[in-house]
C-alpha cells in the first residue's frame, strides 16, 4: 500500500512538473502589471472584496493567490474550461494583459485568516501533513505548503485563509470529478478528493480557513 502511495504522489508530481514548464513560460503568463490591475479589478470588488479578501463566504478571497494562478483561472472561465456563468461574463470581456494584471494585483494584497473549528483541527492537521498512506491520500502540505501558501511554480494555488464554506464546496466538486482546463495536473485534485469522506471534507476546510504563514 505504501509502494502504491508513492508511486501516484511520484506521478502526480511528475505530470505537475511538466505542466509547470508550460504555464511559467513567459509567452503564457508574463507578469502583469499590479498597478493597473488595481483598477482593473474594482469591477471584482462586489464579491471578492477591494482587496481580494471577501466578506461573503460563497465566494473565494483573492488575495495573496498567485498572479499566474488566477490569471489563468480567469482565462478558464473565459473559453469554458471552467462553468460560471457570473465568472464568464466577467471574463469574456478580459484581455490576457487584462487578467495578468488583475493576478498580479491581487497577489500583492494579504489575505485575512479565520478561525479553525478546533475541534476539527486534529484530524485534518493529520491529513494536512501527513495524508492517508492506506488510502493513497498525499499530504496536502506537499503540494500546498505548511502555511497553506501553495507554489506559484507549478502552480498550487495558495489554501490558507480561504472560506471554509468555499474550499468544502471545491473539495466536493473535485471529489464528484471536476477537473478544470486540459493540463497534465487538472485532474490531480480529482483524484485526491475522491479518497476523502464529508467529515475530512469539512474539517479540511475549517482547518485551511484557520491556516496562515504568520
């Protein structure tokens, strides 16, 4: 079981690696410009918050992601890749430059942690940094840091701090097969959540929400 365990982690990492190589070229995510994107983003302010950090916990903060990763997102929502019909609409009318720039601003800002639900904490501080051999499961941390901050490299979006009510929403969008784009690492998170029950799924999120690198 533990062979089987590493040898998915080895692959995913692999696959991950290979994507990454695509997605840091210059030609498809050169770094956008913060200061303008700062007014280009005002339009997103209404849910996710003048400063990426939104009150309404339907929607994800923004702030602290990876320039790159929500550009990229941002590009998703614009062909289809990822369903939103709100998203799309806002997308459709972003140029790249555009969505660079709104990345880049929002990757400047620092998102504002909650509180973890401490009586989850113990379980999903195991799956964070240990995972679940028996069943597969790779620690999140691996991926996604122990402070939740993630790896603008490959990329892994940054976790910590999120919406507890939004990273269980995802985790269980993953869990039922949703894989967004057609990049080798899109179906990574996939696979992970299928592995996870609705208990882990919530106390998961509680723990990200609660989760910051300071």
């Amino acid at each position: 079981m533990r062979a089987r365990y590493l040898a998915g982690l080895l692959i995913s990492m692999l696959a991950s690696s290979s994507w990454a190589a695509d997605q840091a070229a210059p030609a498809s995510f050169p770094v956008g410009d913060a200061e303008a994107g700062a007014g280009k983003a005002a339009v997103c302010a209404a849910c996710h918050g003048l400063d990426g950090n939104s009150s309404d916990p339907q929607y994800p903060k923004l702030a602290g992601q990876h320039a790159a990763y929500t550009a990229h997102h941002l590009e998703l929502y614009k062909s289809g890749e990822r369903e939103n019909a709100i998203m799309a609409g806002f997308a459709t009318v972003l140029s790249s430059e555009d969505m660079q720039d709104i990345g880049a601003y929002f990757a400047t800002q620092t998102v504002q942690a909650g509180v973890a639900d401490e009586t989850m904490v113990e379980q999903a501080q195991a799956l964070y940094r240990g995972g679940d051999a028996e069943r597969g499961i790779p620690a999140c941390m691996a991926c996604h840091g122990p402070g939740g901050a993630g790896n603008p490299l490959v990329p892994y979006p940054a976790v910590g701090g999120q919406h507890a009510n939004y990273s269980a929403d995802m985790l269980r969008r993953y869990r039922d097969g949703a894989a967004f784009g057609e990049s080798a690492n899109a179906p990574v998170m996939a696979a992970v959540a299928k592995q996870l029950t609705d208990a882990e799924i919530d106390s998961l999120a509680s723990y990200l929400e609660g989760l910051h690198t300071r």
